[in-house]
C-alpha cells in the first residue's frame, strides 16, 4: 500500500469543489504561443471550469483564462487544459488561485448562481 495525499489525483477525488451551471463567455490565452481566444463557460467551479471552444487545445496546454467578473473588471486564472473531446469540451483545472481571485470568483458564482435560483 502508498499512502496518499492531498495532490491524489485519482478520478473519484479530482473534483473537490461543487459545480454550477453558469453560462458565459470568456477569453484565455494560449500561454505558449500568447494567441488570444474566445470560449464559452459552462460550469464553473473554484477548482476550474469546462470550456466551450472550437480553438485546437493539446492536453495539459497552459492558458490564462480571463473571466469578467463585471463590465470593467476581469480575474486572469493560470490553468492547463485537464481534458479534451472532439465536440469543443474542454475541460480546465485552475493552476494557481490567490485569495483574492478565489474570493472574487466565488462571489461570481454566488451572484450568478444565485440569480437563477426560486
């Protein structure tokens, strides 16, 4: 037997924050090539979100996701691409979150969350 830790990546524990069904557009940037893009959000979480893009992104690519958390103001999140289909999914895992990113996503999810709720 290994002993595991908090970095276990197996599938049953990769997801550790809840999901929410927000949609909305967003840009990243490829980080090797500094190309900007345009994706849809499909759910978010403050682990990473599932990005819906017709750009061609490899497995384990780095981008700056740019997520605009009000008309003039945006959270840039340094994330890798986790997974990929041939349907335009993919799927984002949040590389590094400061706390004052991950306050200020949070109170976007909870605004945005929220407004769908009754």
């Amino acid at each position: 037997m290994t002993a595991t830790g908090p970095l276990d990546s197996r599938p049953s524990e990769r997801r550790q924050a809840p999901r929410f069904n927000i949609s909305m557009p967003v840009t990243f940037t490829v980080t090797d090539s500094g190309r900007l893009c345009v994706g849809m959000v499909d759910n978010i979480s403050l682990g990473g979100v599932l990005l819906l893009t017709d750009e061609p992104l490899d497995h384990d690519a780095r981008i700056v996701i740019h997520i605009p958390i009000a008309i003039d103001a945006t959270v840039n999140i340094d994330a890798a691409i986790v997974r990929t289909s041939n349907v335009g999914e993919v799927g984002v895992a949040f590389v590094s979150l400061g706390d004052d990113a991950m306050q200020r996503l949070a109170d976007l999810v909870d605004l945005r969350a929220g407004s769908g709720r009754e």
